[in-house]
C-alpha cells in the first residue's frame, strides 16, 4: 500500500472519533466555546509535532506563496469548523458528518478546475454515490 493511502485511511479514522468525542466535549457548553477550547489544543499538537518532526532548515523554503495558500486554507478551514460545530451540537453526528462528506464532491470539482487533475470513470461514479447519499439523508 501507498504511503499516502494509508495516511489518507489513518485521517479517516480520526476524522470518525473526533465528531463524535467533540459531540461528548458540547455537552452544556455551545458548539461556539467548543470550537474555540478544541483549536487551542489542535494548534498547540500541531505546533509540537512540526517542531518534532520538521527541520528547521525547511523554514528557509517557506515563501509568501506558501503562506498566502496556508493562510487562504486556513480560512476555509475554520469556516468548515465553525458551522460543523454549529450543526453537530444541534443534531445527530452521524447526519451531520455524512452530509460533511459531500465535501469530497467539491474537492473533486475543485481538483479538476484549479489543479487539473485527471478525473476517472470511478472517480465520478464515486462521487455520484455520494450525491445519491446525500439525496437519501436529505429526504430522511
């Protein structure tokens, strides 16, 4: 197996904990206060894993580019938390993390139009499993 499948696999399981452990963390406190505790400690892990595992001599490579990007990422990225929170405190976590997932047919668009990735045959079949997904919990 690839390295970066089974990266993608290990974030997969995370991902899985992480809606339903931040469900058990709102309990009478708002998705708002939630977010914000959960960000603390999701910066103050990163920032030690990077210094654990990135040289220092890599910060050189670092260029305004790389920071616009990360910085623009960085935006849409809480945004998606924000509502997340918002949506997983006010109902079911196994709804809201489905519906969440649809995320992977914007990505994919995305991919296609920004970066020009190639899109296969099971690609878009995937990806038209998990329109019909979304149509099926929409109507539930």
């Amino acid at each position: 197996m690839d390295r970066w499948l089974l990266y993608a696999f290990i974030s997969m399981a995370f991902a899985g904990f992480t809606s339903v452990i931040a469900k058990l963390g709102l309990s009478g406190i708002s998705g708002d206060l939630g977010l914000a505790v959960r960000t603390c400690f999701v910066f103050v892990f990163v920032l030690l894993f990077a210094g654990a595992v990135v040289p220092a001599a890599e910060l050189q490579s670092l260029n305004a580019k790389n920071v616009f990007w990360l910085a623009v990422s960085a935006v849409t990225t809480a945004g998606s938390w924000v509502f997340y929170y918002k949506a997983i405190k006010l109902g079911d976590v196994s709804t809201v993390a489905l519906i969440d997932k649809g995320s992977v047919v914007i990505a994919l668009l995305l991919s296609f139009w920004v970066l020009h990735e190639t899109v296969t045959l099971a690609k878009l079949l995937g990806a038209g499993l998990i329109v019909a997904g979304l149509l099926v919990i929409a109507r539930g």
